[in-house]
C-alpha cells in the first residue's frame, strides 16, 4: 500500500470533502510501515475498505419552530466500521455540520473506540442545526423530528449514539424519549442518558477527566507534576468545563477558556468559584465567555482563539477541529509549553503537528486523549445490559484504568529510538491492528 496513491483515490472520489480526507492522511502515513508487513491485507484491500464507511444514512429533518414557520434541517448518520462491535459514536448539532465533518468523526471513532479496550465499532451522526438560541421546546421538536427517521438505524446491539457539540443531557433525554416511544422498548440504545433512566455515574466528566489521566501518564513519562502547572484550554463546553475542574482538583492553573466568539486570559488562573461562573453561564443561561470578562474584569480577545495571548506550560484544546494552526503551534511552542493534549477531536491542523512532533513535545491526539468520554460510554452499555448501576468511585477507577492501558498501547506502538513517544504513530497504529486484525477474521463483507 502507498499511502499517497490510497490518498489520491480518496481525493478524486470524494473531492469536497477535506475534513474526511484530512483525518484519513494522518492515520495512512503513520500505519503505512505496519500495513505492508502484512502482505495478507493489501490481498484483502483492507485499507479501502477501512477508509470508506460501512454505509451513510443522510434524510431531512422537518420541523416547526415558536413563530409557527417550518424548518429544514439535514440529519446524518455514519457507521464507519463495525469489525469490533456495534457501531459507537455521537451526535453532533452545529450549523457547520456537513457529511465530510462527519465522516472524519466516524473514521477517527473508529480508531479511538478500538483503543479503548473495549467491543465498539465507530459511528457519528448529526445535523446543521444548531441548538444556540432556540427555545427548549424548539429543541425537543427538532430531537423528536430527528429521531422520526433516525430510529429504524440504531439499536443496543446495532448502532449506539451519543452527545457530542451541541448535544448535551437535554437533547439526549429528548433523542432517548422518542427513540423509545418509537420502538416500544427500553434499552441502553444511547449513553450520555440522564442518571434517572440509564446513565453512568462520571459520563458527564469522563472527556475532560479522562484527557487529564492521559494527561496525567504522560507528564509521568518526564516526572513531571501537575501542580501549579499553568493549562491553556479552548472552548467552555463539556470537554473543556470538566478537564478545568479535574484540573484544578490536582492543583494546576487554568488560564484560559473560549467559545466560539472569543476567548479569556486569566494569568494567576480560573478560582473554583469562577469555573462554578462559567459552567452555569453555558449550562444554564446559555450565554457567551464575553460575559465572563465583563463580571470578573478580565482579558477577553474577541473573536479570537487563546494560543496567541497567553503564556501556558500545556495547552488542551476542547472546542472543535482545526482550532489550533502552525502559527498556533509556533507561538505555543515559543511561550515555553510543553505538552499539548487533544479534548477535542483534530484541534491541530497537520501544520501543528508537524511542530509539536519536530519539537518533540508530549504531544497526545485527540483519539487517545480524549477516548474517556467513549470509554465511560462503553461502560453505560456494560451497566445497561446487566441493569446494573455502578458507583462513581468504580466508574471513576475504571477510566483512570482505561486510560492508563491506552497510554501504554501509544508507547508500544510509538516509542521512538531515544525513548521520545510518537502519540500519534502509538495511537494510530495500535487502534489500526486491532481493527485490521477483526476484519481480516470476518473475510470480505
Ligand atoms: P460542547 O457543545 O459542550 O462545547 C463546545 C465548545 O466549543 C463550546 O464552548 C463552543 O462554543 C466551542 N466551539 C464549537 N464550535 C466552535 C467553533 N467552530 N469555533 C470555536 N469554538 C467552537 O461540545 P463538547 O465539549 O462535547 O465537544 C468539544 C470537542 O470535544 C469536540 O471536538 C468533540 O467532538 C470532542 N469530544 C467530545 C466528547 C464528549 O464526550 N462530549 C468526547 C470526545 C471528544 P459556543 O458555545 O460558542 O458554540
């Protein structure tokens, strides 16, 4: 296999998707070595059949919004791969949202849940319509309209979704309730579920938390603490509130946080009340960062992400993909930080990989890093199926474990002559072979 000639294909058969096609060439040229030990794959086109997804469902989502107008959205779903269990992923509301975006999620998904030790496939799934500034009852019949179609394709053995941006408890428990009226049954078909009806104790922190013990085995690797390390971070959803207060518990300082409008510069770092601020400013008001500034007299950059404003020891992004460029890197790298660890999926653009990885920072990808929120989704299943609810100290204990072995599989895989470890390479090639090694065994399906 020549990665570049897979690539090209790739490039001619699907020529407006650059999301999918980025994704794509960072995996092939880091397994391209690994793939042609095993003459037995290119026999089977295993690397094609990898790359292109099992199948897309793509429908329109009709619905009507508080002045009595009707609205069209589109509604995707990707099941990518299917070798290891059932399809696995989530969803995602954005206006950004298109099928390329989606298929590099659902191909990335499908690395990151073969990582995580556990039976999952890779899927992603979503819309183009975004929940900021709608109603919640505009929100629950847009979920509802979305699950009229999205139902008949999923299924606790076949295709189980999650939240991912925009896509939160609301709109799960709104997903959830239609998929169940639908089918009449009550199974664990979504995670991310509310803890009243099947969700996992530390699913709602398991992203940010798990990129820290990531984070936590790499700095180990230097002997390296935590405390009173300064931490960049982007976005102030999910991802980045939970990986703040994971944090802050270890005493690090977190410096910055941003959405999509701009970004803050906290120097002596976020206090605990100030977080507590900003978690209830998006969960509950649903308003902007600008208003962080404003209460607490801070530096806010609008309409800018934080690299080129502070100075940091680790930078975390966990807003979107390709939130972090060379320039990004460069001046990142400048300021003396040292670890860079992926909440979000791609962040980096391949400019900013190239950097970290010339510079030979700790550089951890985002199928590794954040693999926890996944991880303890994977764990919802496992309750869900037993009807079991574990307590947050063995869910907790779990991940910590989880993320410790998906560590240790990127230093397998990636470490380097001179002990420096390839995250990427590590990730990439270890989620890869066990994938490959299941489709070898299920023949040409
Ligand atoms: P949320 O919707 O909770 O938060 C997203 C945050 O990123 C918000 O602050 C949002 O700002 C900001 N953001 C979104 N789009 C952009 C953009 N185009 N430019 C700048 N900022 C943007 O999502 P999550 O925290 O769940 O997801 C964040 C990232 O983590 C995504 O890449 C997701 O795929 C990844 N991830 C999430 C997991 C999970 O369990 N939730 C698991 C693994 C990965 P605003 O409020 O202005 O929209």
């Amino acid at each position: 296999m020549k990665a570049t000639d897979v690539i090209n294909d790739l490039k001619r058969r699907f020529p407006n998707e650059p999301e999918y096609i980025q994704a794509v060439e960072e995996v092939l040229t880091t397994i391209e070595d690994t793939y042609n030990e095993h003459p037995e794959f290119e026999r089977y086109n295993l690397i094609e059949r990898l790359c292109i997804p099992d199948r897309i469902y793509s429908f329109r989502v009709s619905w009507v919004d508080d002045k009595g107008k009707v609205q069209n959205n589109m509604g995707y779903r990707i099941q990518h791969n299917n070798a290891i269990g059932p399809y696995k992923g989530g969803i995602r509301f954005h206006s950004s949202v298109n099928q390329s975006i989606l298929k590099f999620l659902a191909f990335e998904q499908t690395f990151k849940n073969s990582l995580t030790t556990l039976a999952m496939g890779g899927g992603k799934g979503g819309s183009d319509f975004s929940p900021r500034g709608k109603s919640d009852m505009e929100v629950m019949r847009f979920c509802q309209a979305f699950m009229t179609e999205l139902w008949r394709h999923i299924g606790p053995d076949t295709d189980v979704p999650a939240g991912d941006i925009g896509v939160g408890g609301r709109e799960v428990g709104y997903m959830y309730g239609m998929y169940k009226k639908m089918t009449h049954e009550f199974t664990g078909t979504f995670t991310g579920k509310g803890r009243e009806f099947g969700g996992s104790l530390v699913r709602p922190e398991a992203t940010g938390y798990g990129n820290v013990y990531f984070l936590l085995n790499m700095l180990a690797t230097k002997g390296i603490d935590i405390k009173d390390k300064k931490v960049a971070i982007s976005g102030s959803g999910n991802v980045a509130t939970y990986t703040a207060k994971k944090l802050l518990q270890l005493g690090a300082k977190v410096v910055s946080m941003s959405d999509s409008n701009g970004s803050i510069y906290v120097p002596e770092g976020l206090s605990e009340e100030q977080l507590e601020y900003i978690f209830k400013l998006k969960n509950i008001y649903r308003g902007r960062i600008r208003e962080f500034a404003e209460e607490y007299d801070c530096q806010y950059f609008d309409g800018e992400r934080p690299w080129q404003h502070v100075k940091c020891d680790i930078a975390m992004p966990s807003a979107t993909q390709n939130e972090l460029d060379g320039d990004d890197a460069r001046t990142l790298l400048a300021n003396g930080c040292f670890a860079v660890s992926e909440g979000a999926n791609m962040p980096s653009t391949p400019e900013a990989i190239k950097e970290f990885l010339n510079a030979k920072i700790l550089y951890a990808p985002g199928k590794a890093a954040n693999a926890g929120g996944v991880s303890v989704s994977g764990l919802e299943m496992a309750q869900n199926s037993q009807k079991l609810s574990w307590s947050a100290e063995e869910v907790d204990a779990k991940l910590q474990s989880i993320m410790a072995e998906i560590h240790q599989q990127c230093k397998i895989y990636g470490e380097e002559e001179g002990g420096y470890i390839n995250y990427v390479k590590g990730a990439n090639v270890a989620g890869f072979m066990k994938v490959a090694k299941a489709m070898m065994a299920q023949g040409i399906v």
